[in-house]
C-alpha cells in the first residue's frame, strides 16, 4: 500500500498522546491488515546497524577471478550507508577473509588473484555510521574458470531493423554484443560486396559499419555475424538509398520491318528507394554523336519506333527516371538497321533432278546463309555446292548416294534473330540398293514400284555379281 496521510495528534496529556491519520490513497489491491506506529525523542539519533543487502549475484567467472553484484539492503539503520564490505572463504575452509581493504562505494566488486579451479564462497555486508551490518552469504561455492558463453547481440526495442538515408549522407549501423571468450565480428553485404567508403570498427563489447556518401549501390542487406567457440549468432540489417534508378536490364530488338522496330527491356534491380515513374529511349546514328529522343515517355518496358532511315545503323540506349531524377542508361553495344527479319522461305522449289544430282530453290533470304544435312553442317566439296546470291539460295548435292537423302536444314540469320526451314529429300534413283534376306526351301516375292522405262536389277552374293 501507499503510505498513509500525516499524522495528526487529536488528544494529549502528560502521558499519553491519541494520533489519527487518513488510509493510503492506494491500497495496493488487497485490504489494509493493520498500522504500525513507531515514535523516537527528537534529540535522539538512530543507532541502528543496516540490514544485509537483498540480492548477490555472480556475473562473470574467469581462471583467476570473480564478478559480483548485489542490491542496496532494503533498510539502511535510518542513515547512510559508507560502503560495503566483500568476504570469501576458500573450498570447505571456515575461516572468512576480507577482500577489500577500503570500502566499496558501489554495488559490484570484481575479486581477483584467485587460484585457478578453485572453489569459493562470499558473503557482503554493509556499513553504516553505527558499524557493520548483517552479511548476505552467497548460498553455493563458485569455481574461478573461465565461462563460455555463445555470442549475444545486445539490442532494444528502438533499434532500427532498416535503415532509411539519402542519397550522399551517411549511416551507422552500431550493435553492442557479448560473449565468451570475446566473439570475432565480422560484417558482409548479402548479394554484393561492400563498398569503398564502408568503415567498421570493432570492440571487444561493440561494432560499427558506417557508410559514408551513399549511393544507390550501397542499398541492400548487410548481415553481422559473431562468432566464438561456444557458437554463432547473425542479424540482417537493410539499408535504403533515396537516389535515382540504376541502369536498365539488357536491351532487346524485335519485330523489325522496313523503318520500324520495338525495343524491349527490363526494369532496373534498383529501383533508388522511388517507384519508376517512366522510361526515356533515345536513338542516334551510328555516324553522329548526337542523341535524340526515340518517342515520347513511357511507362512500360518496351516501345515501338518509328520513322526510322531504312538501311542506317542505330544506336538506342534507354533511361528509367524516379522522383529523384534520371538514372544512369543502358546503351545498346551493336547499332542495329531497321530492315525487314528474314523470314522462312516460302517456296521452296525443286528446279533440276538427275540421277546424280538435285537442285533446291529456296525464296527471300537473310545476311547469312547456311545449310545442315541432319545435325551435319554442309560445306562445299566436289559433289556438294553451294551459292547464295542476294535473294536465292542455292544447294547443289551431284552424284547422289543413299546417304544424301535425309532432311536438310536452311538457317537464315541476321542480328535480329534467325528462322529455320526444313526440307526432307528423298531420292528416286536406281541409286537405291535394296537388301534381302531369304530363308533355304521358301519362296520370296518381291514387288517393286518402277518409277523409269528400264530398271537393272543386281543380285549380291559375298562378292560375286549376277545381272539380270
């Protein structure tokens, strides 16, 4: 309960005095059991000894020394306490000694000079102007070792989880910790490397990263790890750079027609802390040094251009803007020329058959040409020709074998994209060769598709030939 009201003297004689007094204002959730009322003589002075301290502590234990803390005692003897008084006594020995000559004026006392492995037990009393008070004994012996405590991070509830800066400001990331033996610390950038301008320092109890001048690369993720024998302990902490976009994703070209191209791209992976609020692509001559702007601003990632030279090599690079400003651009490495992609042939015509050769026509071609029979490339040899012009491609193949039948592949390629044909060729020949297997004392019947006026007919046995 709170304490009551003063007290008043309501009736005195020459032995006796009657006192009251108001309740307390707060009774502390429970009823009032009873009062006590104490008195003294006015020119008196206390001459009472403090009580024992309420609460003793070990906080720390090395090979050779011993932390301790301890409360205030709950009643002082109704004057100053001076000091405290530390008492041990070593292993099963009865004798107590003091430890601290003078008075200890706080509430802790590192006891050091002891013998490593050994037990001991303490006691702490305190110490008034009347003299010593009762001593408050610590109730188990403790060992002088070292202890191993795994890596703690010491933070509140006011500790910044993400850190928000401006673009050429600073922050400091500061994290007290605790450990023993004294953890290493160390501090890295998830998905990045550090920056030039990071400074860490490093305590036995606190570390620091500071980041001085931010920019836009310094935004992300930044993981403190410690680390000792006991074990580990980690905290991410994030990092937001206000500044502009950084540079686009990769240009790509597409849909190209005579005068006409779209540009297609993705977003920046940093966005500088800011919603992208729109995207300007600008083109210039491969001949010129001047950039103009291709259309006009867009909210997407790609766009369609327009009116553009056929035949003139362009370069395109493209900028993503934030409420911050312009970003830093993409500039495409290869001019590209707004003409028409090649496209499949569409026809694809047989001009010549002998019985040694074929001759294929394809129709539009592209910049570069090349011809595979299945997955094997063609090059040019004494039986196979090949000749591109500027709008025919032309594949030869002379004196046919049954291997030369198959699909062959046409590829058209330029630097916009590339389109396959396939073409199966199938020879009609009396190139064939036709190989049975007959079985003694059976009959076999043979029926043949003639496709010319005269066939021969060649009967192989091990290596003698009989013509029919």
């Amino acid at each position: 309960p709170d304490s009551p009201g003063t007290p008043d003297a309501t009736d005195v004689d020459g032995e006796s005095i009657t006192i009251s007094w108001a309740p307390p204002t707060h009774d502390g959730g429970n009823p009032i059991k009873y009062y006590i009322v104490e008195r003294r003589e006015k020119k008196t002075e206390p001459t009472e000894k403090p009580d024992a301290p309420s609460i003793v502590n070990v906080t720390d234990t090395t090979n050779t020394s011993v932390s301790l803390e301890w409360t205030r005692p709950a009643y002082d003897g109704g004057m100053e306490i001076h000091g405290y008084i530390i008492e041990m006594c070593k292993g099963s020995e009865q004798e107590w000694h003091r430890v601290n000559e003078d008075l200890c004026a706080v509430t802790k006392y590192n006891v050091t000079g002891l013998e490593t492995g050994a037990e001991y037990k303490f006691r702490i009393c305190a110490v008034n102007s009347v003299g010593k008070g009762e001593a408050k004994e610590i109730p188990e012996s403790v060992q002088a070792v070292g202890r191993l405590l795994a890596p703690e991070i010491d933070i509140d509830a006011s500790f910044k989880q993400t850190h928000i800066v401006k673009s050429g400001g600073s922050v400091c990331i500061r994290i007290a910790f605790k450990g023993k033996p004294t953890p290493t610390a160390s501090w890295t950038k998830v998905d990045g490397e550090l920056g030039v301008m990071t400074d860490i320092t490093t305590t036995e109890t606190v570390t620091a990263l500071t980041l001085e001048n931010c920019t836009r690369n310094d935004t992300g993720k930044y993981t403190l790890t410690l680390e000792n024998s006991s074990g580990n302990k980690s905290i991410t902490i994030a990092v937001k750079v206000l500044d502009t976009p950084g540079v686009p994703g990769a240009l790509s070209i597409k849909e190209v027609t005579r005068g006409a191209l779209t540009i297609a791209w993705k977003p920046p992976t940093n966005d500088g802390g800011a919603r992208v609020h729109h995207y300007i692509v600008e083109k210039r001559e491969a001949r010129r040094r001047t950039w103009t702007e291709a259309a006009p601003k867009t909210t997407q990632t790609s766009l369609r251009v327009s009116d553009l030279l056929e035949g003139v090599p362009y370069f395109f690079r493209v900028v993503a803007e934030n409420q911050y400003g312009l970003g830093e651009a993409y500039e495409m490495p290869d001019p590209v020329i707004a003409t028409a992609e090649p496209a499949p042939p569409k026809r694809i015509d047989i001009i010549d058959t002998t019985d040694t050769s074929a001759t294929l026509v394809c129709g539009r071609p592209a910049p570069k040409v090349s011809w595979k029979l299945e997955e094997m490339r063609l090059k040019e040899t004494d039986r196979v020709s090949i000749k591109t012009t500027k709008n025919r491609t032309t594949l030869t193949v002379k004196d046919c074998m049954r291997g030369d039948g198959g699909r062959y592949f046409l590829t058209l390629e330029n630097v916009t994209g590339s389109k396959t044909f396939t073409v199966t060729a199938t020879l009609l020949s009396a190139s064939h060769i036709l190989s049975l297997e007959m079985v003694a004392g059976l009959s076999v019947t043979t029926l043949m598709l003639l496709t010319q006026i005269s066939l021969s007919l060649h009967w192989e046995k091990e290596r003698n030939m009989n013509s029919v």
